[in-house]
C-alpha cells in the first residue's frame, strides 16, 4: 500500500476530491487518520480548510464524506438495480 511504502512522515498527501481517499465514509476517515497518525499531512483541493488534522478540518472532513457517501449509494443501487433487471428472462 501506497502509505506503507511510499510516504513519510512530513510528507504532504494532495488529492483532487476527497472521494479518491476510499471507498466510503469509514474507509475515508480510516486513511486520513492513518495517515495523520504517520505524521503524513493531507490537502485535499475540494476543500476550503487545507488542514484536515485541524478541528475544523476534522468537521470538513466529516462533512464532505458524508455527501460523497450519500452520492454513491444511489449509483451503487441503480448499478444493482440494472444488474437485477438484465439477469431476470
């Protein structure tokens, strides 16, 4: 894994969109404080707040993997959905 291998404490993290960071909510806040934890800092562009260590970056953070989450499940269920239809004679 990238965090394991690659990146070191003092190392700066920079991502697009916050969804690149994992697959859901959890898997998202799990990476970050990972990350955190390795002294590794993470900017994400999509963000006002640069300093998701901070406690309003924290709120962000939350905040916003929460939207992200909310916007997959919908394609995840219609995904399903399709795949159900198409399976059906």
């Amino acid at each position: 894994m990238l965090i394991n291998h690659q990146l070191e404490r003092g190392d700066i993290l920079v991502v697009l969109k916050l969804d690149r960071l994992g697959r859901d909510n959890i898997d998202v806040q799990n990476t970050i404080n990972l990350l955190t934890e390795k002294g590794i800092k993470v900017v994400c562009l999509d963000l006002p707040v640069a300093d998701l260590s901070s406690a309003e970056g924290k709120l962000m953070l939350q905040m916003f993997s929460a939207f992200a989450e909310f916007e997959l499940r919908p394609k995840a269920k219609s995904l399903v959905d399709q795949q159900r239809t198409t399976q059906q004679p």
